[in-house]
C-alpha cells in the first residue's frame, strides 16, 4: 500500500498502552531493530486508517504503519 511518505517500520500483533504501541517490528528503516523483535514505539497519533492498517505518527516525525491490532483483553 502506497502512503506517499516514507514509512519508518511496520508493527504487527500491535497492543496500545497509553500513547505507545509494544509490538513486533518489521522493516525498521533505522535498522536498530531486527525484523520479529518486540519494541514500544514512542507516544503516537492516529493519522489515517487504510484498508485495516492504521498509519501512525511520532512527535519527532517518524511514521509507523501498524498492520495488525490486539484487543482489549487479549
């Protein structure tokens, strides 16, 4: 999917606590992260909801796409 910015990392089976995410991360541009390992993002906010996937944005300007959401009580 084409978000017309540059995507900093992809988070899947993504659970919200506060502000931030804890989740698995894939193609983390910055390459600190290595694809599969378990991160909490910094505070985020919803920008836009695609097709089930949810475009994220830190204050400092990095974008996360999460692919994938647990829920509540999972």
């Amino acid at each position: 999917m084409e978000w017309g910015i540059f995507i900093d990392a992809y988070l899947s089976q993504a659970a919200r606590v506060g502000q931030r995410y804890v989740a698995l991360v894939y193609r983390d541009q910055s390459g600190i992260s290595e694809d599969g390992m378990t991160i909490a993002t910094p505070p985020v906010r919803h920008v836009e909801t695609r097709g089930g996937f949810k475009l994220m944005k830190s204050s400092a300007g990095d974008h996360y796409v999460i692919t994938s959401e647990q829920s509540v009580g999972s």
